[in-house]
C-alpha cells in the first residue's frame, strides 16, 4: 500500500485533462482492486467501498485536471517533491483529496473497521473540470445506491466548507434601429441603450445575502455591438456573470435583472447553482469534532457538490484553492498524509456518532 503521497504523486503522473482519464481510472482500478476492496467502474468513474449496510458516506473528488500553463517551475505530469512541497498539475486540484481518501478507506480496510449498518463509498470521477452535462458524478449517481451524505474532496486547507456559490449567466440584447452616423438622429443607437442598462446594472444589489458568502456579486463580462464605423447599432449583446448564494433562487434573480433594464434577457447558463448545509447536519458536526480548531466557511468556486444538492455535504480537503489551475501549483506532502488521517477520522466520527433515527 502506498502512501497517501506516493500515491498522489503516481496520479499525478497521468496527464488526464478531461475526457483523457482512461488511463488513471484504469490504474485506480487495478490498485483499489489488487488492495482488497470491491471495486465497480462506469466508464472512467471508479468506486470502491467499505461495509454493507444501508446507511452510507460518499467520499468523491475528481480525476481531470485542466491543461498545464505557462511557466510551470518543473514537468507538469513528472511530480517533484521540493523543500516537502509536491508540484504537479492535479496536486492540489485534486488529487491530493482523491489520494488521501483513497488511502484512508484502505487503511479502515486493513484495520478490519466496517461502520455498522453503514456503508462508506469513495468515488473517484471525471469531467469536473469541464461543467458539461458528461459530468462523472452526474452520470455515475443514478448508478450508485441511496447516498445519506457525502465529503467532496477539493482545496480547502482542510477548512470546511458548507456553503458554495452557484453561477448564473445572462444574456442581455438590445435592439436599436440603423441609420447613417452622419444622420445619427435618425437611428436608435443600441449601443447607448446597453450602455445606460450596465450602468444600472454596476450601482444594483441584490436584497439577499448568505451568512457565509454574504450578497451576490454581478459583473458585466463581455460586449459586442455594431457592424460599421459609420452606422448607428441596431442591436448590442453584452453578457452578465453572476455569482449566486443559497437563499437566492435564479429564477428570482434573473426576474429582478429583467425588471430593471430595458434589455431583452435570456439564461445563458444557470446549472451551477448555490448550495449549502446547515451547521447543524451530522455531517457537519462531526467534521467539526474531528477538527474542533476549525470554523466552517463558505468557498467562491464551483465543485461536485451541485451534483449532490439534495444531500448534507462537507466540502474538504488539503491544498490551498489559489493554487488550482496555476503554474505553481503544489501542496504539501505532510499535508497530504494529515488529509488521509482526518478523513480516516471523521468517516469513524461520522458512524461513531449517527443518530438512531440516521442509522436506517
């Protein structure tokens, strides 16, 4: 059995951007398998599991990884460990969590530990990283029995997370009517109209507000407008990013941004929507009694976690967020060993501790 380490850095070595996972599932496959655990596999998804029983714990964190960029300090797919620091694209972002529950589920096996009545079930996917609808966990949830709650493994220096935020894209259209720049009188500049909606848009707040997140935030993105440098635009698109929170429904959202500029709106995209857990769920909690230095927070970015909206679910994991999808992403190899450990700890907490009522 590997180290959670050496196992992070034997991921890291298989170049699986999205949709090119083949070969990592292919050795996770083989390594949970020849290590003793059950082991399934749908398409490059891998799952392996622990117990029996009908209550169960899902571990998952992904298997992609974005391409490399510019500058990376050392080979992108060749792991070096440097000054206790392991680089490689995938370190943190997040084979680390994938390493580190992996590691811990096989160290419960080897022990002999199995939750009772329950069942605690690593799920290792892919297509993260691309937020289409071939997302791993999206396809292979059908497939998996009833989930009760779940960790998701991303970068968060072992912080949790119970509250993300959810994205929300516009498109506004502005119709205008052409006319000579010269007889600019004539015409109805679009471009003038979107430029008086993106003013509204800059000075406008939304009412409601997370505890963790706080308000949603709005930025116009992108523009495009005009088809001459002599005519007055007949038409103007500029697009709306917005970075959603619980308690704020998009349907709610897009029907205040309609409310208040002239422009035509349509849903570019609303998938990724906001999600939370209550500090109060038994997932939470034994996170928080495994790591009782720790305050639950709220995360910025996108995970899994949408894919698992109607579960209480932790978001965890060693590395630091900042470093994802950067050149000198790395994290720290005794940070990758502690992951493993604190998982192995709050899986034992979380069935230690279930509620009678949780147990079935």
């Amino acid at each position: 059995m590997l180290s959670a380490p050496e196992l992070l850095k034997a991921l890291v070595r298989f170049p699986s951007l999205s949709y090119k996972e083949e070969a990592v599932a292919s050795f996770v496959e083989a390594y949970t398998t020849k290590s003793g655990l059950p082991t399934r596999r749908l398409g490059n998804n891998v799952y392996f599991w622990v117990g029996s029983g009908e209550h169960r714990l899902l571990l998952n964190s992904h298997l992609d990884v974005v391409p490399p960029s510019s500058g990376h300090p050392y080979d992108p797919f060749e792991p070096v460990e440097a000054g206790g620091l392991i680089y490689g694209r995938g370190t943190a972002d997040a084979k680390a969590s994938g390493a580190a529950m992996t590691t811990a589920l096989l160290t419960l096996a080897r022990e002999g530990w199995e939750p009772e009545g329950g069942q605690v079930i690593v799920a290792l996917t892919v297509c993260e990283e691309t937020g289409a609808e071939d997302n791993g966990l999206h396809v292979l949830r059908p497939h998996l029995p009833p989930i009760h709650a779940a960790l998701v493994g991303e970068p968060t220096l072992l912080q949790p997370v119970i509250a993300q935020k959810g994205l929300l894209i516009l498109k506004a259209t502005v119709h205008g009517k052409n006319a000579h720049a010269a007889r600019s009188h004539l015409g109805v500049n679009a471009i003038s109209k979107a430029a008086e909606d993106i003013c509204k848009l800059n000075s406008f707040r939304f009412a409601c507000a997370d505890t963790f997140l706080g308000a949603p935030t709005l930025c116009v993105t992108t523009i495009s407008g005009g088809t001459g440098r002599n005519v007055v635009p007949d038409e103007c698109t500029f697009y709306v990013d917005i970075r959603s929170v619980p308690g704020c429904s998009h349907k709610e959202m897009i029907q205040d941004i309609a409310a208040l500029v002239s422009s035509d709106i349509s849903v570019h995209s609303s998938r990724i929507i906001p999600v939370s857990t209550p500090a109060s769920a038994h997932i939470v909690q034994s996170c928080l009694r495994v790591l009782p230095d720790m305050q639950p927070v709220g995360s910025p970015t996108a995970s899994d976690w949408i894919h698992l909206h109607d579960l209480p679910v932790v978001k965890i994991g060693p590395g630091r967020s900042e470093l994802s999808h950067t050149a000198e992403e790395h994290v720290a190899a005794d940070e990758v060993s502690h992951a493993a450990q604190i998982y192995q700890r709050i899986i034992q907490e979380y069935f230690r501790s279930l509620p009678e009522t949780s147990a079935t």
